[in-house]
C-alpha cells in the first residue's frame, strides 16, 4: 500500500497536514489532519507498507498493546483510503 505522490504531509506551528498538490488539487479540497503518530504512519506510506508493518512501527514507537496498535492503524488506513490518498 502506498501513498499517492499527490499528497504531501507537512508540519504546521504544532500540527500535521495532509496536503494535495498538482492534479490532487482538482480533485481534493481541503486538508487531513493528523496527529504525531498518524504522520509517522503517512511518511511510512509514502514509502510504501503493508498494514502489518504500520502496527510494527506503532509498537516501536509507542508502548502499546498489539491490539490496540491493529485497531489504530485499521482506523488510520481507512481515513486515508476514503480521503482518496493511497493508491
């Protein structure tokens, strides 16, 4: 699974953004927020990953329970794949 390159994260003042550029623009409006961990999620699927090594970085990470991490990123993935962002 993998982001689209229409889409770029950015940090504003404490904030993570979500953003379209190029064609993106046409077809988006607006922004995704995301917190700390979603960003870490977003640069990962810039990159390309599986679901299961999201819920890897999660628990790198953070100290959370492997279920809690599963739920998180099922959570997350499907955010981005409604937005339209992965490909």
């Amino acid at each position: 699974m993998k982001a689209k390159s229409d889409f770029l994260l950015r940090k504003i003042s404490d904030s993570y953004v979500v953003v379209p550029v190029g064609s993106a623009v046409v077809d988006f409006s607006g922004l995704v927020n995301v917190n700390e961990s979603g960003a870490m999620l977003f640069e990962l699927l810039q990159k390309g990953c599986e679901e299961s090594d999201l819920v890897d970085a999660l628990l790198k990470e953070y100290d959370v329970a492997r279920e809690v991490a599963q739920a998180d990123v099922k959570k997350f993935v499907a955010k981005v794949k409604d937005a339209g962002i992965l490909e």
